[in-house]
C-alpha cells in the first residue's frame, strides 16, 4: 500500500524551477527554501493537499509568481521572504485582499 508523505524537504537543492507536473503531488508541507527558484509552475496551485508552502530566499519575482497560488489554492502558510518578491508588492495585488480574508500567512 502507499506510504502517505505529509512533508517534502528539498531546500538547499538548486532547483530552478517548479514544473508543471508537480499538480499530483499529495504532501501537506513543501519546503523549497533556499533553492535558485525563478520560475513558479501555475499547477502548483492544484496540489490538493498543500498548506504550507515554503519559498524563501529564492530568485522568484513578481511576474513569476502564479497569482493562482494566492486566489485558488489551499495554502494557508506561504514564506517568501529573502526574494525579489516582496510581500509589499504582493500586498498591492487585488487577489492578496482577497487571500487576507481567507487567513493565508505570509512571512
């Protein structure tokens, strides 16, 4: 029988992007923290189980950031400290009053 995996660790990796295969995965908590992350698969934002979701210290900016993750996903913890990306220019987007409403932290 499978095995459930609720945490994923791959920081410190070098990983430079987030594909668009990543949809099925099943984990609860994936830390990609200090990796060399630039660009942010859409599909991430269709992980069915994914809360907390960890970015920090990356290369991310704004236009590679999938809005979906704020507006339809299930992620309620979301770091992105340590980036281009900051949480200022995201407090200026519409779609992050409408995740503030629904109590996704962002640190």
């Amino acid at each position: 029988s499978d095995i459930p995996l609720d945490i994923l660790d791959l920081s410190k990796n070098k990983i430079s992007l987030i594909p668009d295969a990543i949809s099925p995965l099943q984990v609860i908590e994936l830390n990609l923290c200090e990796n060399e992350i630039s660009v942010i698969s859409e599909s991430l934002s269709k992980c069915p189980r994914l809360k907390v979701l960890r970015l920090a210290h990356n290369k991310i900016q704004l236009g590679e950031f999938p809005l979906a993750l704020l507006e339809s996903s299930n992620i309620s913890l979301l770091t992105i400290e340590g980036n281009p990306l900051s949480l200022k220019v995201l407090q200026e987007l519409p779609a992050y009053a409408k995740v503030r409403n629904q109590s996704l932290a962002f640190i």
